[in-house]
C-alpha cells in the first residue's frame, strides 16, 4: 500500500478568511460548523457545491459524506429543486401573507407522512421542536417533558447542550430517560407523577458530536413508548429533524407500524433552503391554532416551492432504500479496510445516516486522524459526528471514496504504530 | 366626493385555498399572518410581488404598505438584491460550512452599525433577541430580564404574547417596565435586586397589535436606560427586528449619541431573504462564542449575499430618511383626508413606520372599516398594526394611494354616519 500524494496541505485562502473571521465573529465561527476543534485539513469556508461534490475556498475538491449535516439529500444544486425554488422567488417569496405553496406542502406532507393530518411551516429545526412541545403542553395542561438524557433536540434554552446563559428554570420541567430502556422511561414517567406533557425523543439514538455508537430502535422499545404515551395521557413528539426522509419517507417508525402524535422536520425537507415543520394528528389541530407561532419569513413561498419539489423527487423511487444501500456498501468497504490495516472499528446506525468510531478511541484521537487523512484526499467525513448520504451518491462514488480511505487508514496506521 | 367602484369585492381563487388551508393547515393559517380575523376584503394567499406591489391570487393588484410586516424594504423583486443571492444560490447555499459571505457580511453589519464590534447570525427575529438574551445571562451570571410590558420580543416561550403552552418556569424571570417611564424602570431593576442580567427594548414603542400609539423614545428616557445599564451592570439589549435599518442604519438610537451593548436584526436586513443577526460589543465577544448557538440553515451563503447587497443599497443614499419624507407625506394626506370627512385621528410612530387610530375606536370597528374600504380600493393598510414604507415609495404612490384612502375615508364616513 502506498500512501498517495495528499490532495491539499495547505489551505491558504481558508486561512486569510478565518482570521478576518476572527475579528468579527465571536471566537472566529460558531456552533456545529465551526472547525476549530477539527483536526487540521478541514476546511472553514466553502465555496461551490455540486451534487456530491464540495469544493473549498482554495479550489480543493471533495466527495462529501457530510450533506452539510443533513439538509442536503437530493445532491447539491439539484437541478429540479432550484428551478422550483427561483420560479416562486421570481414571482415573490416574502410576500403581504403566504403563497398557494403553502397549502400545497401542507397538503403533500398530510399526503406523505403518515400520521399527520395537519401541517405548519417554520425555519430551523429548533422551531419545530419547540412548537410541537407547546402544542402538546398546549393540548394537556400539563409541564413535564420526558427527554432522552443526551439527546439533541435543538438550541433553545430547553434542549440545547450547554447551559451557559439560560436559567435553572428553563430547565426546570425536564426529566431525563435512556434510549431502548423502557424501565428508565417508565422511571422518568413516574418522576412526572401526572404532569407529563410529552415525550420527546428521535426515531434511532444519534446523540452527537461524541464517540457512542448510535442505536437503532428496538422494536419493543418503541412499542413500549407508544403504550406508555398512552397510559399517561403525553404527547408522543418524533423529532426527524436529522432523520426526516432519510429513513422512511412516510416517518421513522412507519415499517414498524408504530405512529408518533407530532413530528418535527426540517433539515433534508427542501434540500438545504431553509424551512421545517410540525406536523401532527387531529385530535391536536385545536392546540396547534390556539398556541402563538410566527415567524417573519415562516410564510415564504420560495422554500416551500423547494420542499415540494425535493419531497417529489424524494418519493417517486424508494429514495431511502437507495441511500441505505450505498451507504451499506461505504460500510462494508470501510469495515474490510480498517480490518486489514488492523483497526477494529464499530459502525453504527442506519446506513444512509453512518457513524464510525474506532475501538479504544474515547479522545477520538483516532477517528480525528483518520478523517483528516481522508479529507485530504478529497473525502470529506467527521471525527465526532454521524455521516449522511444523498442520492446523489452512487456505488461509483462509493468506490471513489474506498480508494482514498485505504490510503488515510494506511497514513492512520503509520501514526498510530 | 363619489366613492369609485370598488377593485375587488369577491376572492374566488383566495376563497378556494382557504378552504384547501382549513383542512391541512390548523385553523386555516397561523400567526401574523393569518387573515381570518381581519375584515372582509383582505386577502389570504398573495402571487405575485413587484416594487412597491403586490397581486392577490385572483389577480388584483395593491400598493402595498405592509412590506411583508417589514422585510420588504427595497421593492419586492428588486433587481439588485435578486441577483446577489442567485449568484450565490447557483454556486452554493447550505454546504459543508460557511461561504466568504459570512465573514463579508460581518464586516459589512461592523461597518455599519456604530456600536458593533462583531455579528452573529441567524434565522428569525426570535433567535437574534434569544442569542442576546442568553448572551447577556452568560455574561453576566444572573436572571432577571427587565422588558416593556406588553412589548414584542420573539415568539418564544420567554416573550410571547400568549402563554398558552409555555410554563410558569418559563416566564419567571421577566420583570416588566413601561416605555418612556423611567421610575418604572428604576422599579424593576430594584425588584431584580443584583439579578438583572438584561434591559431589553425597541427603539420606540411599538407594540401590537392593537390600538395605542405608538411612542417615539424620549432622549430623557434613553440616556435615563443607558445610565440605569451602566450602573446596574445589566447589558442594554436593543431589539430593532421591527426597526432595523428603517430608522437609521448605524442603529436606531445612534441620533441620540446612546449606543445598546447588543442590537438583534432581522426583518429588513435582506429584504426577505430568511436572516437575522445579533451584534454586539468588544467585552460581550467572548460570552457570545462560549453560548450554544448552532441552526441547521445559519450559516447558507444565499441569504448573506442579499444581505450584503440590500444592506448596500440601503447605505448608499440616506434611505431611512427618505422613506419618512414619503411617510410624511402619506400622515399629512391622511391626516387632512380624515379630518375633511370628520374623522379625528392620531398618528404616531416615525413616518417610515406610520401608526393610524382612530378617535374613540377601541374595537377597532373604524380602523377595520376604513381598512378594508381602502384594501378594496388597492391600498394594503392594516387596522392593528404599524404599516411600513420602503424604498420603493415613492411620492407619486402616495398620491395615487391618497386618492383612494379619501374615497375609503367616504365609505367608512357612511357606515358610522
């Protein structure tokens, strides 16, 4: 095995921007895309993007198994999806109220997803969150929300990780449970006496950035929420903000026959234009009108016209089934690979969403290495976080990438003796 | 005086889609946006934007003086602001981190307003005034929150109008003041005690809806705020969503000579495009990298560069006045228009952001009226709400709209004889 040259080394417009950047944005970037944790080799600032391609701000190409953390799904600057985006642009986007488009994905997304019968739009993920949580605190009367202890479920003072700058009163209405322990939920369940609003948690386990292995839902677990959400009278909130159509386009649990009560979306919904939604059953359309819910440009016409389009691209194949099949064959090429350079690695969650970490790895030293090896040849991954394919990936590309991660576990190798 | 046929008097095609949006959407529609409670003649669904235009779904057409509630401030559609965005779009939005755009605009929003020192940005209005807030109790290591009463600072749990969903918990660290009251203030900063981490604020009063004036600042009461921040040790968060760029777009306060710590942006900033922005000064940078704040769409360059572009455009020429010399012009038609059909009416609120009352109209009954007499004649007002100018305004649109607010003066004279 012989260790090619590296595609880039030094990434010299990238650091004229990041120290411009310093001076003007706190701590030089901020949040999930700030890179200064990241081994050197990741790139800050991008330039193009073009189905599966990326290319940074010094013309460095990269196969991308990132989709820029979710929302791209139907290949960057897919074709379809713009041409719907900039025709509603063209005639107005934020207009005096909303456009025909609205009804439209709402109706198609009561079509898709199976347990909504109504429908409303937002920005960020966070919104949808939080808007299912007063619906459905809305909806009892009740405060309690049950959570998945290291789950993320966006960045308001509730949820997000880091509780620097909100109140111990923000907080003061969560009660924590573990993933596929049916006995830590009925715990926490109990802890809530009769005063459980919802319970909130994502399809499979995907707590990030770290080096647990994600978890697939047992079925049985599952199940046990849906029974205990009824029991006591919560709402069961799905949120599929990183999941949505990615998995099952009509939700997360529908091959298990199991239905959430509100589902949040947004990330991969209009193929990177920015919007999400909650979506929920009848019996919850009373609270969903009555809570208070805007936003300035929740009413925008032109990612709506993305969403439908990106959603009927989405759903005219089995687009999921697509995306696990390639991102099973990334797996299996990634798993022979490190075998055969002697790394034990684990690989976890849904193929079309894969996370890999290395045995023995709790600094992530390893997989930083091993990412940064890759993304010098022009493979873009995350040390710390889950992957994500798109169609636009093919079996091709998959071959292309396997190329040149034989060549970052060799150079992993040699550092790690 | 002859009252002029009407442009409108029945929504075939808007009247189909809200029945469409009964089914999917809950109540129809939410938020600001939502017309059902508006009078008759008000339009739900909208197609089409132009300038200072807009076109309902049946095809009428309105001069439009709600600007999308405020985004709209260089024309609907504007040449300038398009392009720059699609440029960017067709190269890339959402990718696998940050454009140039980000750093540029950062720059740009240090540039241009007077007291930043760095930005942020964001999506919705809400995240901006949540950033500063969660800023401020990094910051600071205290709670309390002192803001206007019945103010407007975002649509989350923390600010909005309706509690209905939120949690005693949630609201427990507001302390409210009264605008233009200083003793009120210096009330609540004694009952924070040393908690106070924040005084958030508009730069004039402008809550809604409903039917009180609005209040231009009194410079007493703004240097009294500012010396209350300093002494107190609470950061000055100024909240100019609604404001931002309208007034003076080195920040609403800068005629004053009186500089916030924090200043949250959003609406106008891209003249639709979905952004928002905290900024902020020196001391504040590192409390504003240390918080969480990440969002799945906040960082896509499309937004950015027609950010860059409006803010341009928005600089080049002295537009806030601009847009009050020809809200000026609009008060004074309708002031002399009311008065001739013997109406006595308060306006109040800068001119580029012109509130109408009517005398002893606290329903609203007259406002709804004459409203709607003037949104079927083609002129889009709102009878609860601050209407908005832009650059797009022009004198001759004033006239044309004047010449149809008297005959919607003259309808509204014969319902209240």
């Amino acid at each position: 095995m012989t260790i090619t040259a590296t595609q880039q080394t030094e990434l010299p417009v990238d650091a004229a921007l990041r120290a411009r950047a310093g001076k003007v944005i706190p701590s030089g970037m901020y949040g999930h895309m700030n890179v200064t944790l990241m081994p050197a080799g990741f790139p800050q600032f991008y330039a193009e993007g073009k189905g599966n391609r990326l290319w940074d701000v010094d013309g460095n190409e990269y196969l991308d198994f990132m989709c820029s953390f979710g929302p791209m799904i139907s290949g960057y600057a897919n074709p379809v999806v713009d041409a719907a985006a900039l025709a509603q642009q063209k005639r107005g986007d934020a207009l005096g109220g909303p456009t025909a488009r609205m009804v439209e994905l709402a109706e198609l997304m009561v079509d898709t997803v199976a347990h909504a019968d109504w429908a409303m739009f937002a920005k960020n993920g966070t919104d949808a969150t939080s808007l299912a949580v007063t619906i459905a605190r809305a909806a009892t009367g009740r405060k309690k929300l049950l959570k998945g202890g290291t789950a993320y479920h966006g960045a308001n003072a509730w949820f997000n990780p880091n509780p620097l700058g909100s109140t111990p009163e923000d907080r003061a209405n969560i009660i924590d449970f573990e993933f596929n322990d049916l006995a830590s939920l009925e715990a926490a369940a109990a802890e809530a006496g009769g005063d459980a609003a919802a319970i909130i948690l994502s399809p499979f386990r995907h707590d990030a950035p770290g080096s647990t292995d994600q978890y697939i839902v047992d079925p049985a677990f599952a199940r046990g929420v849906r029974a205990l959400a009824d029991r006591i009278g919560a709402v069961l909130i799905m949120d599929e903000v990183r999941t949505g159509f990615r998995l099952h386009t009509g939700g997360a649990w529908e091959p298990l026959g199991i239905e959430p009560d509100l589902t949040a979306f947004s990330k991969a919904m209009a193929n990177g234009y920015a919007i999400s939604s909650v979506v929920g059953i009848d019996s919850l359309r009373q609270s969903a009108a009555d809570i208070f819910a805007t936003g300035s440009f929740w009413y925008a016409g032109a990612a709506m016209a993305a969403a439908i389009a990106n959603i009927g691209l989405l759903t005219a194949t089995d687009t999921p089934a697509q995306m696990n099949r390639v991102g099973q064959l990334l797996r299996d090429g990634l798993q022979s690979q490190a075998a055969a350079h002697g790394f034990t690695v684990f690989q976890s969650g849904p193929p079309a969403m894969p996370f890999l970490r290395f045995e023995d790895d709790d600094s992530l030293a390893t997989a930083a290495a091993f990412t940064a090896a890759a993304v010098r040849r022009g493979v873009l991954l995350h040390p710390a976080h889950n992957w994500f394919l798109s169609t636009a990936h093919t079996e091709a590309d998959v071959a292309w990438a396997l190329e040149r991660t034989d060549d970052a576990f060799a150079e992993t190798r040699t550092l790690f003796g």
